[in-house]
C-alpha cells in the first residue's frame, strides 16, 4: 500500500526506512491540463471535470481546495493505518507528521484533532444511519474509549451520531477496524463530504409514519460510502453535504436545515410514497437559510440514484472559491434550481422528474416530544425516549445502553437530533422494571420542561472554535431554571459555542445562546448572545437576535433566562425558589 506525505517533516527518515513514497509537490499543478496529465495520481482532482479542476486550482482557491489538490482526502483511509503504525513503531510522535494530514485531512477518516484543546488526542466522528444502533456497536463503543480513562468520552450530536474522545492517532487504525467489524465506519464523516444521515428517530414503530426510513437510510449510507469502505469520487465536494428524510409531519430530521431533504409524501392518485426535494437550507457564520423546493418529487426506485447524481452535479458544479460561500445553497442561487433540474435529469440518463406532490392536512400538528413511554404502532409493544443530559455519554453508558436494550426491548437503540435516546419493542410487561433501573435515575424519562429540550454543541471544552464553554453549562444553567421557576410548557433551549452553530442555536431552539465576546466589571469575558423564535415541525422559522453580550456565569445568565421564560413562554416564579 502506498502513501504519501505522512511526514513532511520527517520525510527523509521515513523515505531512508522505505515506508512512504516521496513527497508530492507541494504547490498546486499550475493548470487543469497539467492536472489532467497525471501530475498528481492521488490529487483530489482525480475526480473533477475539467470546469471543476480550473475552479479548484483557481489561485484564489481556500486552503481546503488547496490542501485536496496536492492529495486528496480519500487517502486518510489508507494514511490512517501507515500513522497509527509509525505511531506504535515508537520513532515517530504526532507533532513530526505534516500539519495537513493531522489537522484536515485525518477528517477524511473521520479523525478531529483537538490541538488547541487537548494536543495529540482525537475526536473520532461516526456514522450512524438513522440513529440506530445495536448492542454488539454499543458494547464497542464502549471498549474503545474505556481505556482513555478520564479523557474517554463520547457526545451524541446534533445529527443524531456518536463522536468519541480521547483517541490517539496511534489507536485510530485498531478502532477503525473494531467499527467496520460491527457495522460501523468513521471514513467521510468530517471535511467536504456527506455528513451522517438523519431520519426519523422512531422509524419502524411508529404509527404515524408514512415509510421506515431506516431501510433507505441504510440503502444511501452504503451506496455513498462503499459499504463504509470511503467513495473516492465522492471525497471530494466543494463542502459539506447534509442530508436527511423525513417520513412524519413533525419533520424531526429537520428538512428546512439540511442541503438536502427528502419529504415523504402520499401520492393522492396511486397511494404510493414518494419524496418532495427541498434543497439548500445550512448554517454557517456569514449566512443561515431555510432550504427551498426544488421543484420536484422522487419515487422510491429513484431515491438512490437521485441523491447519486445529486452529489455529482454539486461535486462538478459547486464553487470552490470562498469557503463561506461553497455549500450547495451557493450553487442552486448561481445556477437557479431550474438548470439544477435539468442537470439532475440529465446526471441520471435523462429520467423525468415528476412535480412535487402537493399535501393537504387538515389542521395542524404538534412536534410529538419522543421521550417517555409511548404505544408503537405494533400493538403491546412501546418506545421509551430517555433525556441524555447535553448529550454527554461515558463508556459504562454505552454498556448499560446495550444490557437495557437487550433485556427489556430488541437489543436496539436510537439516537436522536436532540442527543437523546430512545429503546424500542419495549413489551408493556417489561416496562416496570426497565423504568426502575437505576441508568433512569440519571437518564430520565420524565425530565423538567426545560432539560426535555435543551441541546448544546461540544463548545470550548474540545472545540477549537468555541468562544464559551456549553454543555455543563448548559445542564447547570437549566438545572437552576427549573429549581425557581413552575414552567407551564416545554421550552427548547439550545446553546452553541460559536456562530457556525452545531447546536442550531441561532435558528431552532425556542431559546438560543451563542457563544460570543461580553464584558463584565470591564474585563472581556465569555459570553453569549440570545436568540428567540426559532420554530421547528410543520412551519419551520428560524430564530431572531434578541441579546447580546451576556457574561457566561450563572450570576448572569440565570436571571436574563428567567426573564425571558417568564415574559415569553408564561413561566412563573416558585414561590419556595432560592433566588440566584
Ligand atoms: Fe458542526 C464545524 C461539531 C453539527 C455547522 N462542527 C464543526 C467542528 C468539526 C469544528 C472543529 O473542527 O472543531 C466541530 C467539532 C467539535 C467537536 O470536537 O465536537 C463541530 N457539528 C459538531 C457537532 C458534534 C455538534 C454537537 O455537539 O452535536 C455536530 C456533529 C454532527 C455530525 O454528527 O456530523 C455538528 N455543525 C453541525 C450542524 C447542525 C446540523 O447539521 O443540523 C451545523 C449547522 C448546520 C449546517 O451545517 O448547515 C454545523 N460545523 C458547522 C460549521 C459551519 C458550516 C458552514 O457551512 O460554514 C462548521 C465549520 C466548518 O465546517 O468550517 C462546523
Ligand atoms: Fe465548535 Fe462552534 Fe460547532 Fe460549537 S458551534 S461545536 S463551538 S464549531
């Protein structure tokens, strides 16, 4: 197996031991012609139409587009194991290996490194389709940070994944190997490819649901990845992609905030499910937008290859100048959605794609809150949702996940968007007993109003990027709310550590905090701004700035929060409260 550029600063020692093949030229080939030419065999240009080579060799190309010409991503999954081997030979340390691999093109393979927090240690993100997860995967996850001690930790995140901590490069070849073992991969999670697949969290047992989705998430999740092996041709996109489908009214994948969105529908002539396409919605620091219809619907048979030519069309077509300006949204303002159409069709062999399916409800519908214990559609069988405060797991969770799923239900778990979990074909016998096991004393079933919606994103304790601290923050914060205040509803508090706004702050929660720059007794402090409004389910709104500059101690923060609860969502002070 070849590779390259593992080293580039120990690359005369490695070439002296015969282990890497030279060093590539490190400046971009000067045209597409010579690119074409083979300059680079490992170039992520390999891929990239002509127009697609010249965009990315632009001279005002970002640094990304810079760092995939000279090799492209794809190589991590073979670079990975070379490192972790000169790793455990002993000769070599992390801070020898060339910046690029360690700090972007590791991302590849799903390996974060977390220099400016916690340097040579690893934030590995998975790939969960659906969420789901059986307890063989589990009792994995588990092993694989247990060793790491107090460092070893896993989140849930946003998009209903898994993200363990405390991993060395060292480690990374014998984890990636346990996960394909058990069906699970950590290649293209991170950088510019397909983030993980979301869907409806409570897929298959519920009876409001128009299509399980975990079938065709499973379906997509294989095909774009190569069964969790890496898809070269698919490594190299302008940016991220962020896909998911929706199969309920309560849109809990969230439709309107991903690239791409499939929304089931019942076709009224034939009663057949097929997919409206709304394309485009994303977040990032200079632009948030809602995604926009696309014009058009899939059938099932088309779903694959619909999504296939969808990433092909955005890989040749999509800019790769400004990286505030490459997600897919960019390219459908650039070339309208109707040449979008059309290229679609014809990326497909030219198959029609048949209008959107216009739906009808009668009335609204309420956003269904998935923890608790609630009746599948099969009959004696029920889910349990149980709250994972801010999403944050240790090893023994995973085990306890695993030997609960196992006893009371199917062996099986789901993970959701709001970093919770849920355990599924529960019979009504069992439910005594599961719900008295002690793991529900601190994952509850039946947690406050606020803690039941609050999600946060990593934030400063592993993030780079974090301007404050979120997820013991948050869990504090809220803990203190509901000591003093009776709420009357549930209140979705989201927090975030930075504008690019992982934990949707600034666009889904009903309350947002960003992490952002505040003063306090003069002093620059960390603080946040606060959003209000933001609105998910049937008639998506994102939120607005309501305040900023808020000093990120409880001091602060509680009473601004109280206030707002009180004002806006009908709270009101406990008489007994012990006023902060
Ligand atoms: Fe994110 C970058 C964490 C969901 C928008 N995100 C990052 C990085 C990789 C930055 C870094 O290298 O440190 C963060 C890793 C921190 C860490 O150690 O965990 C990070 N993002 C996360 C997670 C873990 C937040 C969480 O706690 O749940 C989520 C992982 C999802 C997953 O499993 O794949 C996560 N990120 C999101 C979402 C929410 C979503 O998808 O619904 C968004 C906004 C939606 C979107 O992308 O349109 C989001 N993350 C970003 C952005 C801004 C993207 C942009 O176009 O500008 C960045 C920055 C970037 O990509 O350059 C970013
Ligand atoms: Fe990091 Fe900012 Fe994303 Fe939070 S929002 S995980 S601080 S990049």
């Amino acid at each position: 197996m070849q590779s390259q550029s593992l080293s580039r600063r120990t690359c005369t020692r490695t070439l002296g031991r015969g282990l890497v093949t030279p060093v590539l030229a490190t400046a971009a080939p000067a045209s597409a012609a010579q690119a074409a030419d083979g300059i680079n065999a490992h170039s992520g240009l390999k891929h990239l139409p002509e127009a697609a080579r010249v965009r990315a060799l632009d001279r005002k190309a970002n640094k990304f587009e810079k760092v995939k010409v000279e090799k492209c991503g794809s190589r991590a999954w073979t670079d990975v194991f070379e490192l972790s081997r000169l790793l455990k030979e002993g000769n070599t340390k992390w801070e020898d290996l060339d910046l690029d691999d360690i700090d972007i093109r590791m991302k590849w393979a799903g390996l974060f490194h977390r220099g400016k927090r916690t340097p040579g240690k690893f934030m590995m993100r998975l790939k969960v389709p659906n969420g789901e997860l059986d307890a063989r995967q589990l009792r994995f996850l588990a092993s694989a940070i247990a060793p790491y001690g107090a460092d070893g930790c896993a989140d849930i995140t946003t998009r209903a994944n898994i993200q363990l901590r405390g991993v060395t490069l060292a480690d990374a070849d014998a984890i990636i190997r346990g996960l394909w073992d058990v069906g699970l991969t950590s290649f293209q999670s991170g950088m510019d490819s397909v983030r993980n697949l979301t869907g409806n969290p409570i897929a298959g047992v519920d009876p409001h649901e128009l299509i399980d989705t975990r079938p065709l998430l499973r379906e997509m999740e294989a095909m774009l990845f190569n069964n969790g092996k890496g898809r070269e041709e698919f490594a190299n996109l302008p940016r991220k992609l962020n896909i998911c489908i929706s199969s309920t009214r309560d849109d809990f994948p969230h439709t309107h905030i991903n690239d791409v969105g499939f929304e089931a529908v019942r076709r009224p002539d034939d009663g057949e499910v097929v997919f409206n396409v709304v394309v485009g919605g994303f977040f990032s620091i200079k632009r948030n937008v809602m995604s926009i219809p696309l014009g058009c619907s899939v059938t099932q048979d088309q779903l694959m290859p619909f999504t296939e030519a969808l990433l092909r069309v955005f890989r040749d077509h999509g800019p790769r100048g400004d990286r505030q300006q490459t997600r897919l949204m960019w390219m459908v303002d650039a070339i309208g959605v109707e040449k979008f159409r059309q290229l679609l069709s014809e990326y497909m062999g030219g198959a029609e794609l048949a209008p959107p399916v216009h739906v009808h409800h009668e009335g609204p519908w309420e956003r269904r809150d998935v923890l608790g214990v609630h009746p599948q559609k099969q009959p004696g069988l029920n889910w349990v949702g149980a709250c994972v405060p801010a999403g944050r797991l240790q090893a023994a969770d995973f085990d306890e996940f695993a030997r609960i799923a196992e006893t009371y239900g199917d062996g099986t778990v789901r993970i959701t968007c709001e970093e919770n979990v849920i355990f599924t074909n529960v019979p009504d016998a069992k439910l005594p007993d599961m719900l008295a096991e002690p793991l529900f004393q601190r994952f509850k079933v039946n947690p406050g109003l606020l803690l039941r919606g609050l999600v946060s994103c990593t934030g400063n304790q592993f993030c780079g990027f974090g301007l404050a601290e979120t997820k013991a923050r948050a869990v504090k914060v809220v803990e203190m709310l509901e000591e003093q205040l009776e709420l009357t509803r549930p209140v979705r508090i989201h927090f975030t550590g930075c504008p690019n706004s992982c934990g949707q702050a600034q666009q889904v929660g009903d309350i947002g905090l960003m992490g952002a720059p505040a003063k306090l007794d003069g002093k620059a402090v960390e603080g946040y701004k606060i959003f209000l409004g933001g609105k998910i389910g049937e008639n998506p709104q994102l939120a607005t700035e309501f305040a900023q500059g808020i000093p990120a101690v409880e001091s602060h923060l509680v009473p601004k929060l109280k206030e707002i609860l009180i004002k806006e969502f009908g709270a009101k002070e406990k008489e007994t409260a012990v006023v902060v």
